[in-house]
C-alpha cells in the first residue's frame, strides 16, 4: 500500500472521530440536557455563614411545586445533611463551600457540581420517579472525606412539606404503654 493511500486513510479516520467527538458532546449538552451550573455569583468565602442565603440552610419551598435546597459544603459534611422532595417538583440547589472544594453529587441523577469556597453554585433538577439517592462529595477534600455523605429522599408526587401522613412524621416503633416491663407483664 503506497503512503499516500495509508495517509488518505489516518486522515478520514481522523476526521470521522472528530464528528463522532463532536456529535457525542452536542448529544451530552442538547439531547441528555447536561450543562454546567449557572454562574450566580461570588460572596466573601470567610462570611459565608452570615450572608443570605447561607446563613439559613435548608429546604424551602418556594412555589406551588418549586423547591428551593440552600446548600452548604465543609470538612466533612454537608448542610443540611438530608434533603427532602417531592417527585416532579422543579428543585433549585444553591449551594457554595465553607473551607475547601468539595463536591455535591446525587447518584443516579444529573446533579453533580463543585463547591468551592465563596462561589454560589446553582443548578436545577426535577427528580421524576420517588426514591433515595446518596449524596456524595467527589471532589477530595482531607482525612474525613469518604464521611461525608447525605441523602435525597423523593417522595411521591402529591407530598408537601406540611402533610401530617408524611412517612417521617410516623414513629418507626410502636408507643409503648407506660407502665409495660420489657417482658409484656403490666405493672402490678
Ligand atoms: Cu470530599
């Protein structure tokens, strides 16, 4: 085979990995909707803990079915550790790191950002189907990294924050009447 035949070769098969390259990232932004987080904003990284909205973590919910989770990352936990919603509601993370970069990555799901130190990350999500998902920081972040972890719990569609039969108002055990011993003997 003359060089230039084997050149001609390299070149397209260089060219249709390039298209391939290309389609896969086009497919990743457009058809999988993957994108990085919005560029809110900047705070000093020593005030986060008294500048709004950081001074307030938590679960909020902002709308008919919008949900707002004010998050916190430092060494070596996240603030608040377990964030709770329902399935199909549009859920805004805002979210930005204490002391070090840390990672905010909810398994099985598209959410996935960095935390770094006085920089507001904000991204959207709506989790479609109810579950648990861990919480997990991936970027490495000292000795007690592998501990810090949360959860996500979706709940089904028609929860609220406020509905009394939501399952974590239930008891996991039983009451057990007073004047019970352990072996089931009522008092004498
Ligand atoms: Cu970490």
């Amino acid at each position: 085979m003359s060089a230039e035949k084997l050149e001609k070769i390299f070149l397209s098969l260089t060219i249709f990995m390039l298209i391939v390259f290309l389609g896969a990232l086009f497919w990743a932004s457009f058809g999988l909707g993957m994108h990085l987080p919005d560029r809110v904003g900047q705070i000093d990284p020593t005030q986060v803990r008294t500048t709004a909205p950081f001074d307030n973590p938590g679960v909020f919910r902002v709308g008919e079915n919008e949900y707002e989770v004010v998050a916190l990352g430092f060494a070596w936990a996240f603030q608040p550790r377990e964030i709770r919603v329902p399935a199909g509601a549009k859920v805004t993370f805002i979210a930005t790191a204490l002391d070090v970069i840390h990672g905010f990555h909810v398994e099985g799901t598209k959410v996935n950002f960095m935390m770094i130190p006085g920089q507001i990350a904000r991204v959207e999500a709506v989790f479609a189907r109810p579950g648990e998902h861990l919480l997990i920081c991936h970027e490495y972040c000292g000795a007690g990294h592998h501990l810090m972890y949360g959860t996500v719990i979706v709940e089904e569609a028609d929860w609220t924050p406020e509905d009394p039969d939501a399952p974590d108002e239930e008891p996991d055990t039983p009451p057990v009447a007073p004047d019970a011993t352990p072996d089931g003997e009522v008092g004498a």
